[in-house]
C-alpha cells in the first residue's frame, strides 16, 4: 500500500507504521473493539477487513462499538464469521440483522447521542482497542478525521490502543470541516455553547495521547457509497405536504422563511422531503442534523441552504466526487461534530430543531414504531431518531401508509413497538396526507390520523376499531385484546386485510 | 378578606385590589385559563373557587392549563361542573380523572417541561387570564411566588390578563428562595447555564408588566397538605435495594458519597426512597428535583442534604409548619424555579441526575407504563418522568411487583401503554429485588427482570411466554396475539392469574 508521510505529522510516529493484518493481530479474543464509521462514512476499511480474514481460520469474538453503521459489508463480514459476540450501537445491515434476530449475537440498540456517556460512566467496560479512520496525524498526535466523527473523539480519549487508518484518497485538506467539543465527566459536564447551527465550538482534530497509537496503516479505500433511490410519487406527495404546512407556519407567523434548523433521518422518505426543498420559498436554511445526504449537497447548489452541521457525510458516489472536485465551495459551509454533540438533547431544544423521521408504522394516537418489524424483528435500530424526536421544536415522523403491495397498513390500532411515545410526535404525514398532532388530546389525535393519513383500503376498519374502543373508554381507548390483531391476521393470511372481519367474530365468543 | 398592603409594593396597583367574586367575572365562557400551582402547591385558592361558585348556575367550558396538579378540589369541582373542555398538562384527581378517561373532557398529558414551549410557540392559541399566587408584589409589578413556581413565570409573559392572588398564609419572607430564569423564544433560545443544583441563575421575582395586572385579590388558605404514606416493608425493601446499589456503585469508583443530584417523582416509593438516605453513609448530597417533598426537609435535618432545586414545595401539614417556624434554616438552601429549567433536557443531562420515578407498570424488556391502567385509562399523566427518565445519569423505576391483592402483577409480557422505551430504563427494583438493565441487549434484560423482580406467584408464567416468544425470535421476542392476554384474563376472570393457562390453550386453536 502508497504511504504517504507528510499526512503524519508527528514524526516519532511514523515507526508505528505497520499493515492491516500486524495492525489486526492486536485484536485478540473477548476484546472491546470501538471502530470509527457513521452510517457508512470514514469507517475502518483496512483493519477490520483484515481482522474478518483472520476469523476465518482464527475464531474469535469481540464487542464492537461503532459511530453507526458501517460500510464494506464489514458488519455481515465479522458476523457470519460468528465473530461478534455484542455490537452497539447501531447496524443496518441485512445478514446481520438476521442473525440478531436469531439471538445468535447480542445487539444493544442505543439512542446515538447516548453512546459517548455510556461509555465515559463505565456501561461497557474498558475499550481495548480503537480503529480510526484518519486524513491525517498531526503534529501534538491528534487526529483529523475523514468524513465522519461520529464517537471517534470519545474512542481516542478512552481507549487502551490506537489503530489509526489514514485513508489518503481523502483529501488532506479536509482538514478544518471538524468541530470537536469533548462534552466532560460527571459531575464537570460542560455547557456545549452551540447557539446556531454554523457556530464553531471545538478544535479541529481530535485530541489523541501518541503514546496510545499502537499503529498506524495506509489505506485508500472509498467510503460505500449511500444508495439514493429517486424521489418517486409517493414521496413527492409526502414532500409536498411537508412543505405546504411549513409555508403555512411562515404565513402564521410562527416561522420565518430560515425555519429552524433541519434534521432529516435516514431512509428514502426523509431524503426526498430534503431534496423538495430545493424548488421551495424558503431561504437561509440551516441543518443541525447527524447525516449529510446528498440533499444537502443539492441544497447548497440551490443556494437554500446557508450551513450544515452533522456527524457525517453519507452520499452517493457521484455527489463524493462533486463535493471533493468543489471543496473550496462546500468547506466553510459544513461542520462535522461529535455524535455526542449533534445529538445532544441540549443544543437541540436550545436551536429548536425541526426533525423529519421515518416511521416504520405508527397508530391511532401518534405512537412510533422506528425499529421493530411487527414488534419482535429488528430493522435497523432507534439511531438517532429519539434524540431528535424527544427535544426539537418539531417532530415531523413520515411513512408510507402502506407496504409489501397494501397486505400492510403502516397506520395500526397500536403499534407493536413504541420508539416515540406521542409525546414526540407532532406530525404525521403518509401520501395520504398530513395530521397535524399538536395540541390534541388522544381522542383527537386519532380522529386526525384516520382522516388524513391511513390508507383507504384501511380506513374503514381502523375506525371500526377506534369506535369500539371508545365505547370501553379511557383517555386513550383500545380494546386491548384485539390490539394485535391486525398482526395475527397478517401471520396467518399474509395480509393485514380482509380476513379480519372473520378472526374479529370468531373472537367475539371469547 | 383581610388585607395586608405591605404586599404591594407597586401602590399604583393598589386600586387594583377588588374580591374573587369579581375577579373571577373576568373569566369567560371559551377563554384559556391558566393558573399556578404545581402538586397542590401555591394555586389559586380563592378566584377558581369563586368561579366553581359562579359555573354552578352560571355554565361556561374553559381551557385550563397550570404547572401540574391543582389542589383544593379545584380540578373535581370545576370538572364536576363540566366547566372545563380542555385541560392540560396535569391532573391527579380522582373525579377528573373518571371525567377525563369517560371522555367528557379533553385533557392533553404532557411532559412537564414542554408546556412552557408549547405556549410560546403558539400551540395553544393566546391565554386570555392567568391567575397567579403571590406572596407580594414588587414595585415594578414584579410577582414574587408562593410555594411553588410551574409555569408562572411564561404565564406571566404570555397572558392577556392578570389576576393575582396574595395569600397571606405565606410568610413574605419567602421572597429569595424563587430563581426565575426565562428560557427565550425561538431562534434565540438561550444557554441555561446552570451546572450546579445550588447555583442561581435568574431573579428571585417573576417579571410582568403591571399594565396587564387586572385584579388583585387576597386570601389566607393554606396549600392541601400532601399525603404522607408511612414507609411500608414494600417500600422499605426497594429503598434498601436503591441504596445498595448505589453505595456498590460508589465502591465501583462511578459515583463518589455525594452521588449526584437527586429527583424523586410523586408516589409513595418514591419518596420512601428519599427517606431512607437519611441513614445512609452518603453525604453532601444535593436535590434536582421537581417537587420537594417532607424527605427532602428530613434529609436537610439528618444533614445529608446541601441544597435542594425543585418547583414546588409539597408537604404535609406538619412538615409545612416545621419549615416555616425554621425558615432561617432552610431559606438558603433551597431554590425554586421554572418547570421548563427544572424539567429542562439540557440542565439534566449536564448534571447527571439519578431520576427515581414510579412505574405502574414495566414488562419484559424493561418498557414503562407510568399513566396508563391496562393501557386505557389514564391514572394522573406522564408528569415529568419522561423529563428525567431520558435524561438522566440513571434512570431508576420502582414499582411494587404487583397490585390488587396479587391479582394484577406489574411485570407484564408487554406493558400495555409505553412511556419510558427500554432505552431510558437503567435500573427497575421491585420488593424482590432490583435488576440493573444497563449494557443489556433485550433478551439478556428479560433475563434480569424475570430472575429480579417478578412476584414469585408469575415467574413460571412470564418465564413461559418469555420461552415461546424467543422460539419465534427477534431483537425484542413476542408472542405478539397473546402479549396482552394477562389484561384479557384480568377482565374476564378479575385476576391476572390461574385462568390464564385455560385461556391459553383455546388461542392455540386460533
Ligand atoms: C424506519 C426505517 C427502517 C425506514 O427506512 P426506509 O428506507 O424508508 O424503509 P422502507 O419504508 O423502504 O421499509 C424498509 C423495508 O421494511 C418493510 N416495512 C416497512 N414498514 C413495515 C411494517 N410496518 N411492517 C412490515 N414491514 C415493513 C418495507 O416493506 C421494506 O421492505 P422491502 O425492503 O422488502 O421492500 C429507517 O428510517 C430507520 O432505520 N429508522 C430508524 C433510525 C432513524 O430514524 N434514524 C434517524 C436519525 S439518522
Ligand atoms: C405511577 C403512579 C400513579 C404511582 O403512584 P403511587 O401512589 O405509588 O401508586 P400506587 O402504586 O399506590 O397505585 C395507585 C393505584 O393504582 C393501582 N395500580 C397500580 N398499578 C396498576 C396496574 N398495573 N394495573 C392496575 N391498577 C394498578 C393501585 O392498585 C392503586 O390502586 P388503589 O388506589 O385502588 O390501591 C405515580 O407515580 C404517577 O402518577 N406517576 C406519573 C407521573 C410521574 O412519574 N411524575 C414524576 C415526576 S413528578
């Protein structure tokens, strides 16, 4: 592998020069693994892909703790192999989530911004090893990193060694896009001073003791790309809802054209209600979010868009190379933090953040479902969307209101898994339309979603369902042991439809 | 009424002094009300009776909104009456609470830091009166509290009209101990710099505009004493389990003797639980709490107690008259501010609070239920759990592990209503003992809980469907048809138990 000197600074450091698989071999059984990655972004590409090669013929099993998700089928690699015995605190991975949900591997599906203090107060024992993907070590031994910070600070502070992957087909003048804030100890928390999304709290790299750094490997391996699907009707529709309720909040006075700081989560929905902002009126907008998608990059061009600070940039593979090929353009207008700090519930109640998050089902009363397919199989994880839904100024949750051809409502009597209580949950929008929960009492809230957001083809029984609860009463009706019943008849029927109506009577005589 | 004008500092108010009777005629059929009071504390004591009075022969529906529970019988009266449509965010009334859950009121359950934002960002449309007790007025209109703060301070603000109440069974020395920090409005929203439970950090009255200041009116009714209950073995066995685990904590090197700051949410536990660090060896321990209860009085005169931050003081009767015959004792020790600082997510999570709330329920995967009975039913609301729960250091629930003669556990398959997800429930204790959920993946969590803090007479039948659930798999397994069987059972045979196998073998037919 090309070695590149002038990225390490620090010359007392460049004895520790090594390649992956020395590199990996300090990785040894029962360890606690922390690997820099955010959804896909400046993960470990060299160390970890060795370390899976190693498993093959040499089985060992470790706790790995990440930012987020990785990319480079890291995840599917290590478990398949049987080489991970716990992982935190986020995936989103096919073959892993299966194995998850055999109970084959531990996964502790954590709130994103909460990882860092776990951490700090102990939760999960010592970090033996820590693999950082770098553009570069300077000179005091700190790391500038790539394109994301996600945990990686909190990882460098604490753990035993360092591994740091400098990935040179970053460029080296990524530098300076990084804001890293070390959030503090209990009982010495610091305020995190952010007052405005642009606002620059911390230094530029992240500070790193270079006794710690066990070894240093050369790598050039892009980040995976982000797969974008095409806004289609769907999302269109819901994109449009969106901004019509946000342009109406304008006319009301209780916005301005800037909004509030936007965060967008993961998933199609989500992306595409960015992307829609582009042709809109608004202007000045800022982002407080934790992933950088390619609808930023768009927002930017389309001059919407002022600042935007997040914990990564995910993008596709042919946004990665406009941004790179426009640096100049994009490089004072980004600030990359600390998940700690992106998702901290005090900046984001104090810039009074508008969060849009995919659901996927939600119920009458405006309870969220972000994790768990029918309450049991795990998705991919809460990630950030509680940090957000629990302290902003808006909580937005979309959905399609239907899947899987309408044999699925995602609009349910009662979600099978809460994630975000209705208290954290202010709109809901399907294709269907938009409901505006605020300032409703449950009752009400129902009356809103089934009006404006369930499928047709649903409607009818969700009511029936809402006005026999009723007559049982309570302030949030239900009858409870037919709840899940839309669940039963989609195990039983392979849809959520139809032979409802049968299981209902033939329950009836219970 | 007798009269004290000392209390108005401001004379160009005094010609605003007239009786309830009147002051309550300015209260209209379709206003929005608010009034203070928070846990039966410094509430109107004179003008919402007068107008209870009146709504007898006169009908009228109003909004009300306060801090939290109403004292007095306000709440049963004005319900009773059917003169209220709307209220929020708390109540803890029986009679309200039959209303509310037969649906012949609206009542909108919201955490108790929210509602200040919700207001101000125009959730719930203009308020046309506050009421407000005072211990004085300031000569620049100023509104120096009683026993409690809630949300005065932005009902103050935000009112088109003010009432005030002066109640002369309040000392005016308590002017000092109240810390009245405005939080802002979107986009400017500010730091709230505290990082410490003792440190003032606003004025010590709540400003507003002696223009708005419609009617002044005096009384000397006390607050409604808190009910006391008498620590139990129940209680006494949780409080033991608490304090263990946290001197193990200390001996771990997480925490030092002076812990960090404490809040104790209502319920008889709870405050059991505040009690029994009085014979503790933790010392220099400080309070974050929301309602300062007779153990936080106990815990200053045991000396284990250097300060104490809430939002009300709610007492007994003889713990009232101990505080106010020692005033000097106790006034430098104690801070009273806003809902939305006490309560805020950001002052929390930078102190690191050890939150004690009661559940009514908990289930499986360490998921609680703290409003709803059977997942319908409103008891009191989610109050300020949430607040605490997702923000806290540790989060700690306590419940009994059943209730109603052990017709009803409280460790459940599912819970039925979710208030707390899994990620803000560090620790649960129950009189069998506590389980210490942090670090878990869920399946291990169900582990704790079932080896922990079952009621002996449900272990094998939780233990059974916890077995059957992991045959089906899942990150979280469920029988999902028969999660809530035990509340079908409850209803059908009036016990959570025995039935249950027989009920069992029938839905296997299904
Ligand atoms: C919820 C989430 C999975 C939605 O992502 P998405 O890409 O929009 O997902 P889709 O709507 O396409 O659904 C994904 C799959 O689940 C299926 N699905 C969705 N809802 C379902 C439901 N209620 N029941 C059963 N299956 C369902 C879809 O049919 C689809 O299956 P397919 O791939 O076979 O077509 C994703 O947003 C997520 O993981 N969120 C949690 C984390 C988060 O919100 N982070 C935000 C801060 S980063
Ligand atoms: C949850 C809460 C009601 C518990 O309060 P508590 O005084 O300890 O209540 P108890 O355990 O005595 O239960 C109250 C009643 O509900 C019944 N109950 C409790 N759990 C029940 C369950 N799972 N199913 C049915 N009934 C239940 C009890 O039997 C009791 O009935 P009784 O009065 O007829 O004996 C109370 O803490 C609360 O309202 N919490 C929410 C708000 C909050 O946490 N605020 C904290 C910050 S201030």
């Amino acid at each position: 592998m090309k070695q590149d000197l002038s990225r390490i600074a620090n010359t007392g450091l460049i004895s520790k020069i090594t390649n992956e698989n020395d590199a990996a071999s300090l990785i040894q059984d029962g360890m606690v693994v922390a690997s820099s990655g955010f959804t896909k972004s400046g993960d470990s590409k060299a160390v970890l892909l060795a370390l899976s090669q190693r498993a093959e013929f040499d089985p060992l099993k470790i706790t790995l703790i990440t930012g987020a998700s990785l990319g480079q089928q890291t995840d599917a690699r290590l478990a398949t192999l049987g080489a991970i015995s716990l992982r935190l605190p986020f995936q989103a991975d096919a073959v892993m989530r299966t194995l998850i949900n055999e109970g084959q591997l531990m996964y502790i599906d954590e709130n994103l911004g909460e990882t860092a203090m776990h951490l700090k107060t102990g939760v999960f024992g010592d970090i033996d090893i820590a693999v950082i993907e770098a553009s570069s070590i300077k000179e005091d031994g700190s790391i500038v990193p790539t394109t994301s910070v996600g945990n990686s600070a909190i990882f460098a502070a604490l753990a035993k060694q360092i591994i740091v992957e400098i990935n040179l087909s970053v460029p080296a003048d990524i530098e300076g896009i990084h804001d890293i804030f070390l959030t503090g100890k209990y009982p010495d928390k610091a305020v995190i001073p952010i007052t405005s999304a642009g606002q620059r709290v911390g230094r530029s790299s992240i500070p790193c003791n270079p006794e710690k750094i066990a070894g240093i490997v050369f790598t050039d391996k892009k980040d995976s790309p982000a797969d974008i699907l095409a806004p289609d009707k769907t999302t269109e529709k819901i994109a449009s809802c969106i901004l019509e309720f946000l342009g109406n909040e304008v006319r009301a006075g209780r916005l301005t054209k800037a909004l509030l700081p936007l965060q967008a989560g993961i998933g199609k929905v989500a992306n595409a209600v960015l992307q829609g902002f582009a042709a809109s009126d608004f202007e000045h907008l800022t982002i407080y979010s934790e992933v950088l998608q390619d609808s930023t990059f768009d927002l930017f061009d389309a001059g919407k868009v002022d600042f935007a600070s997040g914990s990564s940039i995910t993008v596709s593979e042919s946004c990665y190379q406009h941004i790179f090929n426009n640096w100049e353009k994009y490089k004072d207008k980004i600030l990359l933090r600390p998940q700690d700090v992106t998702n901290a519930a005090e900046v984001i109640s104090r810039l009074g953040v508008i969060a849009i998050n995919t659901a996927l089902e939600c119920d009458l009363y405006g309870n969220v479902n972000s994790s768990h397919i029918a309450g049991t199989h795990i998705m991919n994880g809460i990630g950030g969307s509680a940090d957000f839904a629990q302290n902003s100024y808006l909580s937005i949750f979309v959905t399609e209101s239907t899947c899987k051809g309408n044999t699925i409502s995602r609009i349910v009597p009662m979600v099978s898994h809460v994630d975000h209580s209705e208290h954290d949950v202010d709109i809901l929008v399907t294709e269907q339309g938009l409901a505006d929960l605020r300032g409703l009492a449950p009752r009400q809230k129902a009356k809103a979603i089934l009006q404006n957001c369930v499928h047709p083809a649903y409607r009818d029984m969700l009511e029936e369902y809402f006005m026999e609860a009723c007559k049982r009463g309570g302030q949030t009706p239900h009858v409870i042991e037919k709840a899940f019943d839309w669940y039963k008849d989609l195990r039983l029927t392979g849809s959520m439809k139809r032979q409802h109506s049968i299981q209902e009577s033939s329950l009836d005589k219970l």
